[in-house]
C-alpha cells in the first residue's frame, strides 16, 4: 500500500503557508485590537472572520479532493476524500445565507437542510465504498495522522472542540465578547485544516517526480556486442 503524503514544509511551500498565517495573524490582531467588543464587530455572522473560515475550509476540501483525484491506491484516494468531506460539512455548519446576497437562492437549502442530506449521501456512498477496506483503512488513518498535514488536521479538530467552552462563556463573560473569541480560534483552526491540505497535495506531487537513475559506465560484459 502506498500512501502519497510526506512531512515537508520548507522552502516555498513553507514560505507560502507562514505568510500566510503571519497576514492572517496580523489580521485578528488589529480586529481584536480595534473592534468594539460589546457588539463583536468583525466577528459576527458574515463578517470578515467568518468569511476567511470559509475561504479556508472551501480551499482545503478542493485541495483533498484533487489529492484524492490523483491517488490510484484505493485506500489513499477514499481517505482523501473523507478528509475532503469532512472539510465539507465543517463548511455547511458554519455559512450563514441571511441577510446577505444569497439568501433568495439558497436560503430554503439551509432552513431545510438539504445540504446535510447530500452531503449524508455522499457520507454513506464513501462508507460503502471503503468496507472492504476498513482494516487497511484505519492503518492508513493512523499512518497519515503522524505526519504533519495529520497532526495540523488534529490540532484544527482540538481546537473547534475547543470552541464550544467560548459559546458557554467559560473564559470570557459576555455574548459578544466570547463570540469574537470563538471566531479567532475558528480562524486558526481553519488555517490549520487548509495548511493541513495544501502540504498533503505538494507532498504527494513531490512523491509522484519519476526518478531518474544515474547513468553507469557499461561493464566489460555490457559493451560487448
């Protein structure tokens, strides 16, 4: 079984992802600083922060299924595409329609949570797909959970679950307040799901570069005709 994903992080790549995070960081930094926080501004429904999660979470899910779709190991692909699926529904929880541009189209989807049901069907389409392979499934989970696109999605998921002791007010006192915390850690929690995406697919290009062998002199037996 081969699994098409590595640990590296440096060079342009790495430079992409940390300029990243550095414009992001910068970015809540003067939110935080210069948002009033008794009405969480920027940090509401549709606001920026939200925004750049979604940006995030679309990204990644596009970047696990590209990785997927250049995957021939059936193990490989099916664990890409869950990952890409997961990234999915993670965006269905969290975009909001009303009150914006594309609540007359798509609003009847989300107050009837249609977008579960397909992406539901999907689920079940991947589960079926992957019972002949549970075993090997769950060794390749395990393997690609300690590599460090693995370790960015784990520390993605910890930090949502985290989230939820923002909404019950536990480190800061007030609805607004808490809810620009939320949102920051969101933000890097996204961040990480997207990195986390983006290194799994250049490593995998990386491992997929043919290897050209090294030219030898021919042996004496080699040059006879």
């Amino acid at each position: 079984m081969r699994l098409s994903f590595g640990t590296t992080g440096s060079g342009l790549h790495g430079a992409f992802l940390w300029t990243l995070f550095t414009a992001m960081s910068g970015f809540l930094a003067y939110a935080l600083a210069t948002g009033d926080w008794t009405i969480g501004q920027g940090f509401r429904e549709n606001q920026a922060a939200e925004i750049l999660q979604l940006l995030y979470l679309l990204a990644g899910a596009l970047l696990f299924f590209i990785a997927a779709y250049g995957e021939t190991a059936p193990v490989p692909r099916r664990l890409f595409t869950g990952l890409g699926l997961f990234l999915l529904t993670v965006f269905s929880r969290e975009v909001e329609v009303e009150r914006t541009w594309a609540e007359p189209y798509f609003l009847f989807i989300i107050e009837g949570d249609l977008h579960y049901a397909v992406l539901g069907i999907f689920w079940l389409g991947l589960i079926g797909a992957s019972l002949r392979y549970i075993r090997a499934g769950f060794e390749a989970a395990w393997a690609w959970a300690k590599t460090r696109p693995g370790l960015f999605t784990l520390l993605g998921i910890a930090l949502y679950i985290f989230t939820d002791a923002t909404e019950k007010e536990v480190l800061v006192e007030g609805k607004n307040q808490s809810k620009m915390i939320e949102e920051t850690i969101e933000c890097v929690a996204t961040y990480l799901f997207f990195a986390s995406a983006y290194l799994n697919l250049t490593a995998q290009r990386l491992t997929a570069r043919p290897v050209h062998a090294t030219p030898h002199p021919a042996g004496p037996l080699e040059s006879r005709g």
